[in-house]
C-alpha cells in the first residue's frame, strides 16, 4: 500500500499548506507518538535542485543543449556522497525537468512539424530512459513508479486456458426443429485424430429419421464415433464386463440451449474431431482490404458458395489490427477522466490460401498488435488462419525486431503453410539490409523453420510455391532490378539460386507434370517460362505474354491463365499446355479495371480485381472490387459480381478454394475441417516472442538474473524459469483469464523485484506486454508502529505513449511532465521531518481530535494524494 501520511504532508508542502491548518494540528510540546516519528527521519538535510538559481539563458538554448545531451539521466556518481534516496529523487527530478523543456519547445504555438519531430525523438529516448531508470534506481525507503506503483505485474493471454466444450452456433429455436440447409440425404465424414492414431466414419443421412433433428443428428454421430472400437495389444477388441466393445474414442456430440436458440457442442480432450461433406461442390474465397481517408486499413473476407450459380457473395470476417502508441493515449485520456476507443493499425494483407479441411490463410503486414502479439510499431509480418466460417483460429507475426513485410503464401504438401516475405534491420542475429524469407508453419502455427536469403542491397519478395517434394521455390526483385530466384531444400536450405536481368517475379506454380511456371514483368511486356525445379537456371520453354502488367497465375492440370491489366481494362489469358495463347478475356467498363487474382473452381475460372467503373452490379466506392466467372473453354465473360464502401478503396483482391466448402457442413453449426483445429502453446507461437529474446529481473537488490526464451518454452515452461530466477519471495504464476492464461509476477511483503528490458532487439519483456518496473510491497508493521514513516511509493503516473508530434499531444506531454515533477517533489519531501508530519501524527493519531474544518481539509489532501496514484 503507498505511504499515504508521508505522500500526504508532501503535497501539503508543495500545496502552500494552511497555517491554520497546520497550527490547529501542532501541539506546543511534542508527543511520545511526535518522538518515535521523528526518530526514524535522520537525513542531512540538502537544497534541492528545484531550490537552486534557474537558468537564465534563453529557452532556445536551454532547449539546444537538452538536445545534445547523450543522455537526460545523470549518473549516479554525479550525486555521489547522497543517500540512494535522496539521488534517486534528485536524478528523476532533473531528468524530468529536461523532458519539460523538450515538451515546451514542442507546445510553442510556432513550432513546426519538422521541429516537433526532431523533438520528439529526444523526447521518446528520454522516457525510455527514465523508465529503465526507475525500474532499478537505487532505493532504500523511496519507490517512485514511471507508471503507477504496483506489487504485480501481468503479461498479454500468452498461454491457452483448456478448452473440453465446444459449442457451435445456434441452428434452431426449438430443440424439435428440423434443421434448415439440409436436405436428408447428406453424407457426413467424421474424422478423429490424437497424438498416435486417426480413423475415419461415415454418417448418412438417408439412413436416419426424416426431417433431421438436432437429437436425431446427435444419436446418428455419437452411434459412428462408438462404433470404433478399442483394440487389445493383440489386435482383438476390447470388451467391458458386460461383454460389450469398448469404443476407442471419447469424443461426444450432445444437444445445447444457446442464448438465442439450440445447437450442437462437440465435448473432447485431447481427441480432435473433423466434419466434412462427401461431394460437396468447392466454394470461392476473396479477400480484400478496404482502405479510407478516416480509417486505416482493414481486411474483409468474403464467401461465393455456390460460385457455379449467381455467386451470390457473404461477408465471414473482417480483420484488423490494434495500434499500441494510439491505445496507450486512449488509457492516458481515461486516466484523465475521458473515455476514447482504442484506435486501430492498418493491416494489408498480401496473399491468401485455402487449405483441404476449409481454412483459409492470409499473410500480410501491420505495425500494430495482433491478439497477443505485441506490435514492433514500424511493420511486421503477420499470419491469420480463420475457419470456413470466418472464425478466428489463430494468429502469429514474425516478431521482427525493425520491420518485416508479408508478400506470399503457398499450401505446403505436408498440410502446413509456406509464407514469403522482405526483413530489414535484425532478424535471428542477423543484418538484413532488405533481404527475402521464407517461413514455414505447420497447421498449429507453429513455426518449422525460416531462411534468410541474403545478398547486397535492398531486395524484396513477390511470390512463393511449396513443391510437392517439400522443396520450396521463392521469387522476387534483386536490388540490381533483375528478378531473383531461390529454391530451398525441404530443410530450409538455399540450394539455388537464379536471377533474370531486367525483369520482376510476379507469381510461380508448379504445373501437372510437377514442372515450375515462372511468370516475370519485363518492363511494360511480360513472360511466362517454364523450368525445371530442380535446375532453376534451365528454361523448358518460354512464351511472351506481350504488352500486359501480369499481376496473377492460375493452374488446373494443364490449363494455366495469366491476369493483369493493360490499357486500362483488365485480361485474363489462357494458355494450353503447350505454352501456347489460347485466348484473351477483357474485362472492361468504362473505367480503370484490373485483374488481381485467378483461381480455377470446379473447372471454371474466376477473377479477382479492382474497377473504378461498373462492371454489372453499380458502383459504391472511389475503387469497387469485383470477382468474374470465365469460361475456360472459349473465354466467354459470366456473370461479375461487384462491391465496395462508399468512401473507400478495395485493396488487392485476393482469390482461392474452398475444398467442398459449398457444402452443409455449416448447417450443423460448426465451421467446415477440423472443429476443435491444433493451436501451439509455444510462446514463439502464441506472441511475437523469438527464441533468444530476453528479460531480467533483480529480487531485494541482488544479483541480476537473465531468463532467455528458448524456441520450445510454453507459458508453463516460461514461469518455471522464472520461479528459478526469481525464488520464494516474488510468486510468479500462469493466471487464468478471459481471454486465456497470464504471465503474473507478484512480490511478497517486505521485499521487491525489478522487471528489467533485455538487449536491444532481443527484449522479451515488450514483446510480453510487460513494462520496465519495480514491483513492491510493504512489510506488515507492528500495531504500534509510528503511522508517519520517510519515504514510501509515488506514482509518475507516466506513459511511452507520451509524444510530441502535434501540438494537442506536445501539449498533453508537458502536463503530465509537470505533474510528474511536483510528485517527485513530494517524494523528496517525505524522506524529511516537518510540522506537518508531526500534526499529522497527533491530529489524526489514537485519540486526537480535529475540528469539522481540519477533518475535511485533511479528506481533501487524501483524496488529492489518491489521484496522484500513490
């Protein structure tokens, strides 16, 4: 608890206090309970530095020279022969009246955007170092928090809580309802895997009571899943004493009220359960970021189940991503008494993918937080995977420590994902200067390996395609301007490499015959080659493309198609297997259009753009996407189906297939594939942690313990490592939560742990959501105890969020650096004797009394104090 008496009469100081007030609590003779408080202040005193003469030179120059200070922290042998105590405050002080002179450099009504800029990098470094300063200062009775004092400490939903029941959606009002969407003559397969085994039942319909009902499809599932047996080590079944089977699987569907209706609920441990419908027909997935003036970024996905019909279009989800520095302003602004919303980051995404069991994937970039994993603020990679249903199943970034961008994404054969993109800065203990990567996911997320394809300059990634050996191939622009090659081995390493002078990848395939299709842009022309993959330098033939922005590639067998655009209308070219044209679609209206995307559905081919014009359905935003079926016979234009937002442009849409994902599956209230899908508990996984990140913590001023995190640690693995550092007095623990388990540092009383960053680059405490802090807690006092003690803990009531880049928030900053640097007066103060200490003792002691006046007075500075947070 904060030492609210001291905090109390260093405010009153600072305040000007009441002389009648203070005489109406001084007593002529000191008292026994004045004596035992008194005795405890024993500091020399010593003239603050708020006490001597200010600067008198010019704003300009002081504001100059705060600027080419190396530091805003003085080192501690500058306030060599104080007290820790006495140091600490002085250091904050000064360091805090430094920042001040940057936030009113930045708030001056003439200060220019270039200037608040310049300012504002002083300014962030100085409250980073404040911040690391605070969390470990020297300290004996004194604790001041750059935030606000606390004894615990919690990270982001790092670890998964158990999930047993799962329910799906409502799909009826009444548990007697037949259920709408099927037909009755539906056959289901049911799949159960576990760590050692996998079977598979089928279910059908037909053979069941007619309507299906939720208790009859519930009997007809649980009645296949128990029919598998449990098999002896000798391959007999196992029996019960009853002599009846006992089933091998303890999966089980049971019928639920929900809040608006009933439905079913897959109740399982370990054991995951799949639905899929025999003969479904394949559905089409888009995706498309949308874009405003007012609003960042965001992505919508979207469902063509019956892309054969009227492609009639569903909206399953729409992604966005968290921006940390506009969040922490929003708690700034409730912490001042305002409620804002916290704001959302722009997340692009590049690329995306629809796996066998209807889950699709998409890779793209953001500089703000995903989930759990905590944006790096300039760009990162990041990777989404949602269910036919557009539920969220899990999300992962790359964890860059500068910036990453997301290009593309390719199934791989092994049920996992291959993703391509470009790192700049440091990755994994390297340097990149702009260099391509390839990641590999398996389908739990977790990630397999990642290669850094380095060479000099600035390169960037395009295009990836997993191989069906396990070989993946990657493309892209060098820095010379020459497309480049790179073909890894299933391990991850480079095992070629090829560049095409004058030219950019735009997208690989491989074709039915396992060959590599390479399409390239070579100024306003484009090429379409096709290679050997396992020597990438070797062209099996080449076909100029002519005058067209390629843009896209499709395979089906050996039917290929290119899209792009030229003359402002977009085309979409069909290739036999030959490598010959075989024809030309344009799509036009009377605006711009362009082709983004192909896939092939079902034999058909469809194509993913943008128009600016009307293409069938009217237009709705400055730039409308839309999505066209194509006869791949004789290229004939079906129909186009088209939309957008008022206000806004559509990104680049995005194409793929949903396996039988026009299926019924959905009608039972679960999402098409896995219902219960695997989902990693490695913290490199579940956050944007890297193996080798770290943190540090000091208990009781110790030793300092560094806990690095390795590429297998789980939220378990991780607090154990921490519980061996840290030792019984600071309980360390995986919290259950909302929205998972958290990482929870507390501090036992009478003893402290300071949270510390590691190296630069490496540091796992930010990627925790976790920040720099001292965490203490008092030791119980005895009853007798003096209630007037020096020191105590005081709240800066500080955040990193604090800037300087426009005049409202430069203007927001220098309030809170003001207020932050009366409390660390007020903190200097209680480590002193003063007469208001002793008033205090008597007045609001055992047996003191105090006039109605002084009572309220003395509930005003508590309540001050209070919001104050110490």
């Amino acid at each position: 608890m904060p030492d609210l008496n001291n905090g109390l009469i260093g405010l009153a100081m600072l305040s000007g206090g009441t002389p009648a007030f203070a005489a109406g609590l001084s007593a002529p003779v000191e008292s026994r309970a004045v004596r035992q408080a008194k005795a405890q202040f024993t500091l020399a005193p010593v003239t603050p530095p708020w006490k001597e003469p200010g600067s008198a030179l010019p704003a300009s120059t002081q504001l100059a020279a705060v600027r080419r200070l190396a530091s805003l922290i003085d080192r501690p042998d500058a306030a060599r022969g104080l007290p820790d105590d006495v140091s600490s405050a002085f250091i904050t002080w000064k360091a805090l009246d430094r920042l001040r002179v940057l936030a009113e450099g930045a708030a001056e009504p003439g200060a220019t955007d270039a200037t608040r800029r310049q300012l504002q990098a002083s300014f962030a470094h100085g409250l980073g170092e404040l911040q690391s300063f605070l969390a470990s200062a020297p300290a004996d009775r004194l604790t001041i928090a750059f935030g606000v004092a606390a004894r615990r400490a919690d990270s982001v939903a790092a670890g998964r809580s158990p999930v047993l029941e799962l329910p799906g959606r409502a799909i009826v009002k009444l548990r007697s309802d037949a259920l709408p969407g099927l037909g009755g003559t539906e056959v289901f397969t049911i799949t159960l895997r576990s760590v050692t085994s996998l079977d598979r039942v089928t279910v059908d319909l037909s053979h069941g009571p007619q309507p299906p009902t939720l208790d009859s499809i519930t009997a007809m599932l649980n009645a296949a899943i128990a029919s598998i047996p449990r098999l002896t080590a000798d391959g007999s079944v196992a029996l019960d004493t009853g002599g009846d089977p006992i089933p091998k699987w303890r999966a089980r569907f049971e019928a639920v009220r929900q809040e608006n209706g009933w439905g079913l609920q897959l109740d399982s441990d370990v054991e995951q359960v799949a639905i899929e419908q025999q003969g479904a027909p394949d559905a089409l997935v888009a995706a498309s970021g949308r874009s405003t003036l007012e609003a960042p970024t965001a992505t919508g996905i979207f469902r063509f189940d019956d892309p054969a019909g009227t492609l009639e279009r569903r909206t399953v989800a729409s992604l966005s991503a968290l921006d940390p520095a506009a969040s922490a302003e929003a708690r700034l602004a409730s912490i001042a008494g305002a409620s804002v919303a916290p704001a959302a980051a722009p997340l692009l995404t590049a690329a995306s993918v629809t796996d066998a069991q209807g889950f699709t994937y998409l890779v793209g970039t953001t500089p703000g937080d995903l989930g759990t994993n905590i944006g790096n603020g300039r760009g990162d990679l990041v990777l989404t995977k949602l269910g036919s249903d557009g539920g969220l199943v899990w999300q992962r970034s790359l964890g860059a420590t500068d910036t990453a961008a997301g290009a593309a994404i390719s199934l791989a054969p092994d049920g996992g994902v291959v993703v391509a993109g470009t790192v700049e800065g440091s990755f994994d203990g390297q340097s990149s200067d702009g260099d391509m990567l390839v990641v590999r996911f398996d389908e739990a997320g977790d990630e397999r390996s990642a290669t850094l394809i380095r060479s000099v300059g600035a390169d960037s990634a395009t295009a990836v395609t997993a191989l069906g050996d396990g070989s993946v191939v990657v493309g892209g622009r060098s820095a010379d301007g020459s497309a480049l090659l790179a073909r890894l081995d299933p391990d991850g390493r480079i095992a070629e490499r090829r560049s095409i002078a004058g030219s950019i990848v735009r997208a690989l395939g491989e074709d039915s015959g396992g060959r590599l299709l390479l399409l390239t842009q070579n100024g306003a022309a484009a090429t379409l080659r096709r290679l050997d993959p396992a020597a990438l330098g070797a062209d099996l033939g080449t076909l100029d493309l002519g005058l067209i922005d390629a843009q896209a590639l499709a395979v089906d067998g050996t039917s290929v198609a290119v899209g792009g655009h030229a003359a402002g209308d977009g085309l979409v070219l069909r290739i036999g297997p030959d490598l010959a044209l075989a024809g030309t679609t344009s799509i036009a209206s009377a605006g711009s259009d362009r082709v983004d995307s192909l896939a092939f559905v079902d034999g058909a081919l469809f194509a993913g753009g943008r128009t600016d014009g009307v293409l069938g359905d009217a237009r709705v935003g400055a730039l409308d996407a839309f999505v066209a079926r194509i006869d791949p016979a004789d290229g004939s234009l079906g129909p186009v189906r088209q939309w957008g937002r008022a206000a806004s442009r559509m990104e680049p849409v995005s194409l793929s297939v949903a396996a039988g994902g026009g299926g019924a599956v959905e009608a039972l209230g679960f999402h098409q594939g896995w219902i219960n899908p695997p989902d990693s508990e490695r913290l490199v996984a579940t956050t944007s942690l890297r193996p080798g990140d770290q943190l540090a913590l000091r208990v009781d001023g110790g030793a300092l313990r560094r806990v690095s995190i390795d590429a297998a640690d789980t939220l378990s693995s991780l607090v154990d490592k921490l519980r061996k550092a840290a030792g019984a007095n600071v309980p360390i623990s995986a919290a259950t939560t909302g929205d998972g388990r958290d990482l929870r540092i507390e501090v036992a009383p009478g003893h402290t742990v300071e949270l510390l960053r590691g190296p630069d680059g490496r540091d796992a405490l930010a990627k925790l959501g976790l920040e720099p802090a001292r965490l203490t807690a008092d030791a119980p006092l005895p009853s007798r105890a003096p209630r007037v003690r020096p020191g105590g803990h005081y709240s800066l009531e500080l955040s990193a969020a604090l800037n300087l880049s426009d005049a409202p928030s430069a203007a927001l900053a220098l309030d809170r650096i003001k207020a932050a640097l009366s409390t660390s007066q007020t903190a200097f103060h209680s480590l002193y004797w003063d007469d208001n200490k002793a008033a205090l003792v008597d007045g609001a002691g055992r047996g003191g009394r105090v006039s109605p006046y002084q009572a309220a007075q003395l509930a005003r500075y508590r309540d001050a104090l209070a919001r104050l947070g110490a």
